[in-house]
C-alpha cells in the first residue's frame, strides 16, 4: 500500500471541487492541494507563462513526495502535452475526461466550449473531441471573465 499522497494543483479554488471527488470515491487517501491563488487566472495569461507556473505547481507537489498529480485547471490541462512530467509519478489532467463526457451527453453531434483565452486558443478541445468522434461540431468560445465570476461566487457563499 502506497501511502504517499495524491497531489492536485489548480490556479484557484476550483480544483477544491476534484478533491471531494476524490476523497468521495477514494476516502482513505490523503491529498497535497495546490491552490495558486496569488497568481490567478492563468487563462490570460502567455502560454509560456501559464507553463512555468505549472512546472513550479508540480515541482512543489512532488516535493511533497506525492504518488501521482491530478490537474485541476482546465487551462494548464489544455497545455498540458507541452509540459515535462515528472518521472514516475501518474499525471492526469481534466481535459480527456471532459471532452469523453461532452461526446457521451451529445444528442446531436454538437458541443459548445466555454473557457480561458488560453484554453481556447490551444484548440485542445477540438482536437480531443475530434479524436473521439470525428462527426462532433464544437462551438467554442473564449469567456474570460468566467474564472472571476466563479472565484467571486466561490469567495462569498
């Protein structure tokens, strides 16, 4: 038994949302979160920027000896194939499963996708969509004031 910790790291509050999730279906394991709120929203952000924070998200994560990393941010998993994983240590990040549930709940071969500036200028999106079913249409658009308007609401409950 691997009792080393879970890590999971987002650029806010948001990811706080995976974690119960995780410790609901898995309630024995422990979890390492990274919430880099000094520097949020990594979605307007340049892309090398958006990438440097993640190394540094995932470096101190695995300084915490963690057994495997779940990214949180829909930005940072958009980018994802251009970041350096670390060795031995599982990584997953949000954008496989979403785009998997997005083609699951169609009924007419059309997705609409909301995200950061980032996000949607990566097309990673359209691409996972796409590998999944080549007859899905994605209507995507660039919301940049979504992230403020979830942290705020977040931040007042």
């Amino acid at each position: 038994m691997d009792n080393r910790p879970i890590g999971v790291f987002d650029s806010g509050l948001g990811g706080l949302t995976a974690v119960k999730e995780l410790l609901e279906i898995m309630p024995q394991e422990h979890i390492v979160y990274f919430g880099d709120t000094g520097r949020v929203p990594y979605g307007s952000r340049s892309q090398e920027t958006i990438l440097k924070y993640a190394a540094q998200d995932i470096h101190f994560l695995t300084e915490n000896r963690v057994k495997m990393i779940v990214v949180a941010c829909g930005t940072v998993s958009s980018l994802a194939r251009n970041l350096k994983k670390p060795q031995g240590v599982p990584f997953i990040d949000v954008l496989h499963p979403t785009a998997l549930a997005a083609s699951a709940a169609t009924r007419n071969k059309r997705v609409g996708v909301i995200g950061t500036s980032a996000t949607i200028r990566s097309g990673s999106y359209r691409r996972a969509l796409a590998e999944i079913d080549s007859e899905i249409q994605v209507y995507d658009r660039e919301c940049p004031l979504f992230v403020p308007l979830v942290r705020e609401r977040l931040c007042c409950r």
